[in-house]
C-alpha cells in the first residue's frame, strides 16, 4: 500500500461519475421524443389555422417520425364538421 493509493480512488470515482452522466444524458435525450422546437412550432400552426378555422388546442398534432435514414414532420389537424366554423372577419 502505497502513500498516494488514495489518488488512484479518486481517479475510479471520476470515471464511474463520468459513465452515470453520460447514462443519463443519454436516457434524457432519448426520453425528449423530438426536438425542442416542436412545442413551439405547434402553437404557432395552431394560431395561422385559427385565423381562417375554429379549432381546438388538441386539433393540432406535430410529430417528428423516423422514416428510414430521414426524419419526417408529421402535421395532423382535426378540422370542423360544423359549416359556421369560420372566425368572424372584421
């Protein structure tokens, strides 16, 4: 037993540290389902689809799908039945 054993503890420690951080960005990462921009992108085509359409907020649906080597914006919107369904023009 040397006297800078302790040292070597301290290096295993950094590296178990450094391999739970990574885990866990990892598991954030994956847990997210897209890019942080999708949030923001919704309610943005949410607001152009009111100014001519009456939907509602769960009207709206944006997803990012992986199809093959390439991701795809997948928009759903869930339009009216009713024909009065126009916004009142001004």
């Amino acid at each position: 037993m040397g006297l800078f054993d302790f040292l070597l503890a301290k290096k295993q420690t950094a590296a178990v540290a450094k391999d739970r951080l990574r885990i866990i960005v990892a598991h954030e990462r994956a847990g997210r389902g897209g890019p942080d921009y999708l949030p923001m992108l919704q309610r943005e085509l949410l607001e152009v689809i009111r100014k001519y359409v009456n939907v509602d907020v769960e009207a709206v649906k944006v997803d990012v799908v992986k199809e093959g080597q390439h991701d795809v914006l997948d928009i759903s919107v869930a339009l009216p039945d009713a024909p009065g369904s126009t916004p009142a023009q001004a």
